[in-house]
C-alpha cells in the first residue's frame, strides 16, 4: 500500500501546502453533523465507497469483510 498523507492533520496539509507556496495557511475546527444518507445501510454503503476504507476492506478475506459491515450495522445507534 502507498502512504497517503491525512488531510485531517494539520502539520502534513501545512506541509502540503507550504511546498506549493500558499502563504498564510490556518486550520479552524469544525463540529458540524455529516448526512450520509437516510439510513445506516446508505451511509455504509457511502463510506465504503471512500478509497481508504475500500482499500482496508479488500484486504480482509470475504468472510472478514462481511462481518466487518455486520458489526458496522449492529454498532450503529439507529438500528
């Protein structure tokens, strides 16, 4: 697998950012909710379509991927 920098941190985008000469560069934090869609099995089905967690899903054997989204449906507070 290829590291891939996290933009949720702040020195790598700095970094980042610093080498393509951006000047002046601040974070702010955020804490508004996310929608992912109108249900659990849609906002499974939209973070599993995030490289990352496509990736780490492809990694597992079939019956390892399978439970990991059971337990990601169970662990959720909605259902």
């Amino acid at each position: 697998m290829v590291w891939q920098p996290s933009l949720a941190d702040p020195p790598t985008v700095k970094h980042i950012l610093d080498g393509a000469r951006f000047a002046d560069i601040a974070f702010a934090d955020v804490h508004e909710p996310v929608y992912y869609g109108p249900d659990v099995a849609a906002a499974l089905d939209w973070v599993c379509g995030f490289t990352c967690t496509s990736e780490v899903l492809n990694w597992l054997d079939p019956t390892a991927a399978a439970r990991a989204g059971a337990h990601a449906v169970r662990r959720s507070p909605r259902t």
